[in-house]
C-alpha cells in the first residue's frame, strides 16, 4: 500500500492506495501532523511506501521519525517526469503543479490538458498533447479573496462563502458573495475559453477544495475531481519507481 500526502498551504491531505485503487483519504490540520500520520499508520499496517508532495515549510526533517516503518520519498526536481518541463523558471514551479501535471499527462495521454486546481490559491497549468507542460497562471482563490476585501478596507466585513441569491447584489454583503463568486466562475470560464481558441482535442480538469462548489457554475463541461492530485502523486509514484 501507498500512503500519499499533499502538504498544501492550509490543510495536509493525504490517501492510501492499492495499486492504483484509491481505499481512504484523510485531512489533518498542521498542528496534528506527526499525530495524523501515525493514526494512519497504525491504522494501515500493510503501507509500505509514503511519497510526499510540499509546497509549504514542513521539511523532510519532520518524516524522520516514520523511517523505520515505511520507505519515504519526497517528489523533487530532480525526478523523472512524464513531461517536458517547458517552463522558463522550472526549477520554481511548484511540487503540486508539477504532481497534477503528472496525472494530466499520464491519465489523459494524447491530449491537450488544462488542470485548474482551486484552493487557498487557483492554479492553472496546460499540458499539450505532445507532453509539453507549457505553464499557465495562479490567482486568489475563493477564500483569499473574500480576506483581502476585508483585511485591505476599512469596512468591508469578513464574510464565509456563500452561494450569491443573486447576480445583482442588494446589500454589502450580496454583493461581495455576488463579486467573489461570479468573478473567479467568469475567470474560470474565460481562461478555458481562451485556451480553447487556440487549442483543439481538449480535456479540463478541475479539483482542489473548492471542486464541488465550483463544478455546477461554470458553463464548460470538465472533468471534476476533488482527490485529482493526491490520485497524480500515486501516479508520481508509480511513475518514480520505474523510471529511477
């Protein structure tokens, strides 16, 4: 069994899987780190490899004390990937980037991809169908942006996501729902449609935390998948042990 984690900038997401079969996944908060990975440990006896994707200040020093009982792999680099690398600053591009591009290329081969990947931030990432990761874009997501309206005003409130009643906001708060909601659907949107001009064969992923709410908003069809990028860090995975 794999054990996969995805230290993300809020939460660390993590899934076992059988092969390619995914059995469980988990969300543990920073603070419970060490804790939650050895419940699932303890819990899953049979794991015998953990591979880990960061983009935060977890360093691999924090894994030490699980090297005893699993076998410990940390995506870098310096890995072999199933793509070419095509960013001007690829050393800079970030793990899960790199990871979700992984799963693109080898889930979906053949094709043009564009991954959106909607969490603290929104990514974007495009693969062609030659395996060309290309790059793409990274926007505020839906939480970001309703704290940077209330921590750079004077008197704007800090508001939970809420689904806009309607398109025209009535009050203060409306409208803000209305103008965080609608603006990041109409970017989504309008980034697919752009990529879609001058490309053709063409499959859209969407995952990350805001997937499900996301999903029914936006007019492009896309294939919506919350768990997306720890299923690509199991094809990492996969894809590390036989090309190393």
């Amino acid at each position: 069994m794999i054990l996969a984690i995805d230290v993300g900038n809020t939460r660390i997401k993590a899934a076992v899987f059988e092969e390619n079969t995914l059995l469980e996944t988990f969300v543990i908060m920073k603070v419970e780190f060490q804790k939650g990975i050895e419940n699932i440990l303890k819990s899953r006896k049979n794991i015998s490899d953990l591979i880990v994707a960061s983009v935060t200040d977890i360093e691999k020093q924090a894994f030490i004390a699980f090297e005893k009982a699993v076998a410990i792999h940390f995506v870098s680099h310096n890995d072999a990937f199933p793509f070419v690398n095509c960013y001007e600053t690829p050393k800079t591009l970030g793990m899960d980037r790199m990871v979700l591009a992984v799963g693109a290329t080898l889930l979906f081969p053949n094709q043009n991809r564009l991954v959106i990947d909607a969490g603290t931030c929104v990514t974007y990432d495009f693969i062609d169908q030659n395996d060309n990761y290309l790059g793409g874009a990274i926007a505020p997501g839906l939480h970001l942006r309703y704290q940077a309206l209330h921590n750079f005003t004077a008197k704007l409130p800090l508001l939970k996501l809420e689904e806009p009643k309607h398109f025209i906001g009535k009050s203060t708060s409306a409208s803000i729902h209305s103008g965080v909601v609608n603006g990041l659907v109409y970017e989504i949107d309008g980034f697919i449609e752009e990529f879609k001009l001058q490309y053709s064969n063409f499959i859209i992923i969407l995952t990350g935390g805001d997937t499900d709410f996301l999903a029914k908003r936006l007019k492009n069809t896309i294939f919506a998948n919350s768990n997306f990028l720890l299923e690509s860090l199991n094809q990492t995975f996969q894809y590390k042990i036989k090309n190393d």
